[in-house]
C-alpha cells in the first residue's frame, strides 16, 4: 500500500473513533445528561479520541502532500 494511502486509512481511523465520541456526546446532550459520570465518561473519551487524531495529523504532516488552497 502506498504510504499516502496508509495514512489516509489510519487517519479514517482515528475519525472513526473521533465521530464515535461525538455521537456518543451527543446522546447525552439529547437526553439532557451534561453531568455526572456518564457525561464526564464521555467527555473523556471525545477528548482523548481527539487528542490522538490530532498527534497523528501532526505528527504526520511532513509527509502529507501539500496541495494549493482552494480559491474562494
């Protein structure tokens, strides 16, 4: 596999887990349950699945390719 390609598949990973804690927030919102231990579960959760996104998209930018920024 080409390694923009690997990078791509880890990066989908961690957005995986990353929209997995966002949906799992936000049950929680609907349900109105913004306290208490399922509420600070899960903000745990959000922040370490962004956390390790972020890492990796940093960790990893010298070798994304650069592309020029769309006008607009």
């Amino acid at each position: 596999m080409h390694s923009t390609d690997d990078l791509r598949f880890k990066s989908h990973q961690f957005l995986l887990e990353l929209d997995a804690a966002t949906t799992g927030m936000m049950m929680l919102v609907s349900t109105h349950e913004m306290t208490g231990e399922r509420w600070e579960l899960a903000r745990q959760r959000h922040c370490a699945a962004y956390e390790a996104w972020n890492s990796f998209i940093n960790g990893s930018a010298q070798v994304l390719p650069r592309y020029p920024a769309v006008p607009g």
